[in-house]
C-alpha cells in the first residue's frame, strides 16, 4: 500500500466486489454474494485503543504480521448518526491492515480514533 490512514482521518473508501480483491487474511465469515470488500493501511505512534468506527453493517478485521487482532469491543449506534459500528482494538506502535469485508454497497465511510 503507498500510503496509509493515521488515527484521527475520516475517509470514504472506494470498494471491490467481494472475491476481487487479494485480502490480507481468510476473513471469519463467508462475504454474501454481491457483498463489496477493501483493504486500508494505518499507521499507529502509539500504544492503546483504536477505534474504527464504519458507516455501514461491514466487518472489519485488524491486523499485524498477518495475524488478526482480537477486537476489545464493539457498539452499534442508531443510523441516523451516520455511523453504524464502532470497533475498538488495543494496539501498540505500527502499521496495521484494516480489511473491510460483506459491505452492503460500493463506498463505505470510516474514521478511525486512537
């Protein structure tokens, strides 16, 4: 990847459909058929929670040295905030993989906080 998020950026992400992209890991769960996917690189300073809160109803997996993080939590909010989920993962200084997967539609948009 050329460049990479820092936590704090908000960004709408451009997806592929589902099985085009080359993705990081085998996610956790099958993708739906004409489900969309995506792969997005952050660098983190350091160590504590990121938060990587998603638009839409997609999973998302984090991941360093090709293994993926266990999350430290998840909320819902309700859609009239624009922001479907939040995902939070304890982290230390790096660069981390986040992969998108089964998004409903073509763009998601994401912020990330830590």
């Amino acid at each position: 990847m050329r460049f990479a998020l820092k936590p704090g950026e908000a960004v709408r992400l451009t997806l592929a459909l589902a099985k085009a992209v080359k993705l990081a890991l085998k996610p956790a769960r099958e993708p739906k058929a004409g489900s969309f996917e995506g792969l997005a690189a952050i660098d983190v300073s350091r160590a504590g929670k990121l938060s990587v809160a998603l638009s839409s109803a997609t999973y998302v997996d984090l991941i360093r040295d090709g293994k993926a993080l266990k999350s430290a939590g998840h909320e819902r909010l309700a859609d009239c905030t624009g922001i479907h989920k939040t995902v939070t993962f304890d982290v230390t200084p790096g660069r981390y993989i986040i992969q998108l997967i089964g998004a409903p539609e073509r763009t998601v948009e994401m912020m990330t906080a830590g």
